[in-house]
C-alpha cells in the first residue's frame, strides 16, 4: 500500500537503515597509527542490530492490514535505533583514548532521523487504525 504515508516512512527508514550497513559511523585514530572503525562488522552486536533495523521496518510495511501489530514492530524499531545508539556510544567511549581523535562521519545523523521517521509512522499507523475504529461504530 504505497499510497499510505505511514508506508513513505518505513520505505525511506528501511533505505537509511540499509546505508548504515554500508558506512562506518564513526572512526577513532590513535596516537600510535591505528584506527577503530564503527561499521558493519566491527562486533557483532552492533552488526546484529543494524541488519536487523532495516529487515524489521521493510517487513513492516506488509503488515498493512494488522495496523496494531505495525504500531508495535515501528515502537520495537524505535527502542532498537536507540539501543544502536547507545552501543555505539559505549564502543566509542571505550575505544577512546586521552591522545586519540574520534571522527563522527555523516551515517552518525541516520539514527535520530530513523527515530523520528519511526515515530511518524507509528502515528499515522494509530490515525488510521483510529479512523476504521470510527467507521466500524457508524456500520
């Protein structure tokens, strides 16, 4: 159901979400010569949740019809997107050294923005179970 505008959301987070499987978030560059990137492969939690992300809001948009369930799937993504965030935090403050520099790269604003979009999805997904609840009670 493209025409949804719920459906516009989850498909440009689904995008976001599959670029971040792609480019590191951020480096950290040591005094020594070495470097720590955070991407896609670099622990495997962080790997699980960004391949996860993408799948779940893609999977999403099929569940049209079961607007409760996709209320729920878009609350989960969101408390995932949040849960990468601060584990990429941790990794970061971790790795991070009192004579090393940290390069936030561009992938680091995908989070917040998958937030948000989540978030708009979750509420236009509530207004149209809320608009067939009030047809139901006119039949």
């Amino acid at each position: 159901m493209i025409q949804r505008i719920q459906t516009i959301y989850l498909l440009i987070v689904t995008i976001l979400g599959a670029l971040l499987c792609f480019y590191p978030m951020a480096e950290v560059f040591f005094s020594n010569g070495e470097e720590l990137r955070l991407a896609m492969g670099s622990t495997i939690p962080y790997s699980a949740l960004i391949i996860i992300m993408p799948i779940l809001s893609f999977a999403t948009i099929f569940l049209y019809k079961k607007r409760i369930l996709q209320m729920r799937l878009c609350s989960f993504n969101i408390v995932l997107n949040v849960l990468t965030i601060l584990f990429s935090g941790l990794c970061i403050y971790i790795a991070y050294e009192q004579d090393s520099r940290l390069v936030m790269l561009w992938p680091s604003v995908i989070m917040p923005i998958n937030i948000i979009l989540l978030y708009l999805a979750a509420r236009a997904i509530g207004k149209d179970e809320a608009l067939v609840r009030s047809l139901d009670r006119l039949r």
